[in-house]
C-alpha cells in the first residue's frame, strides 16, 4: 500500500506544481502586456509556451516576449521557457 501512496503522491505534486507554474506565467503575461489569460490557454512543452488567446492579444505577447521569458526564467527555477508560440 506505501508503494501506491509514493507514486500518486509524485503525480500529485508534479500536477500542483504545473498549475502553481500556469499560474505565475499567467501573472507574469498579465504584468507586461496586460491580458488575461486562463490556466487552459498556457500549454507548456519541450522549452515552448504555446498560448491560446486572440490575435490581439498574442501580438501584444510577442511584443513583450523577451521581458515576459526573462522574468518567467529567472522567478521559476525549474521550469526552463526558451519561445513563446
């Protein structure tokens, strides 16, 4: 039973971090190019930020870009962002 408990107790904490990470990004795009985004509209994969928003307001990101990945890059230690799609 203690092996279960560890292996959903990882998946656990591998989920709340994910949400926590959304949740400052979403903060963060919020800061500097005023949008607000939902935890659904962030998709993290393999370094990329994919954002799923109106054209407006991707553009408004993309202007913004490299103060957003700087910022998210330096206050989330174990998260490595490197483009924003």
């Amino acid at each position: 039973m203690k092996n279960i408990a560890g292996f959903f107790g990882k998946h656990t904490n591998r989920a709340i971090s994910e949400v926590k990470n959304r949740i400052f990004i979403i903060e963060i795009i919020k800061k500097y190019a005023g949008a607000e985004l939902n935890i659904e509209d962030i998709a993290i994969s393999s370094g990329n930020l994919r954002i799923k928003s109106s054209s407006a307001v991707k553009s408004e990101i993309f202007i913004k870009k490299t103060q957003i990945l700087k910022e998210i890059n330096q206050k989330i230690s174990n998260l490595k962002i490197v483009n924003i799609i």
